[in-house]
C-alpha cells in the first residue's frame, strides 16, 4: 500500500500562544490515536529547529541544513493508505490538530526493502 508523508515547515505553529500548546498537544494526540486505531499510522514526530547534520559520501560532517534550504520541515507524520484521496483528509485533521497547514507527498514505493522488513518481522 502507498505511504504519504505529511509534513510542515519550521516556523508553521508559531503563531500559536505558549498557553495554547498544551491544547495543540492534545487534538494532534487525538488524530495520532484516531489514525493508529485506522490502522493508517506508521510513525510521526516533531523534529528540532535547524537541528541538521550534513554528512558527505566521504564521512565529512558539516552543520546543515543546506545553505540553500529555503524551508526546512519542522515535523511529519508517514501514513499507510491506498490513494492520495485517503490521505487528504488525514492531512486536514493533523491540519486542525496543528493548526497549521500540511504537504502531503507520496512516499516512492520500495518492494525490496518492504520484504526485507517483512522477512525480519517473521523471525
């Protein structure tokens, strides 16, 4: 089945109050309940401000993101759902949730690595 990053950009939630955030923790809660209940969850997490690494093909390791990042994603959540019409709507409750707008992409298709996972998990 396709997989769909939903993804928003640093920066998106701070329009929001400090006092808010406790209520803004709790409905993106709700929809990461509501989608592992569906069965559509696969991971999510909010990741840290201009927190990069930029490792080379040598090994060579540079403080990111890349200078000519424009925006850099300040969180994601990976679904498991058939098309991109199922995913929308989960990117319009992660939306609320957040309250800030989400970009939803489809995730490119691996089979390989989707047996090897599947291999393992039967061990």
């Amino acid at each position: 089945m396709p997989r769909f990053l939903i993804s928003f950009d640093d920066g998106a939630m701070d329009h929001i109050p400090a006092e808010d955030f406790p209520d803004v923790g709790k409905a993106a809660h709700a929809v990461i309940q509501e989608a592992v209940t569906a069965g559509v969850w696969v991971f999510g997490a909010g990741l840290l401000s201009q927190q990069a690494s930029i490792v080379a093909t040598d090994g060579t390791v540079t403080d990111g993101p890349y200078p000519e990042t424009k925006e850099v994603v300040g969180g994601f959540v990976v679904i498991d759902v058939p098309t991109r019409e199922e995913a929308l709507p989960w990117a319009a409750k992660i939306a609320a949730g957040c309250r800030c707008p989400q970009e939803v992409r489809e995730l490119l298709p691996d089979p390989e690595t989707d047996e090897m996972l599947r291999q393992a998990t039967q061990r």
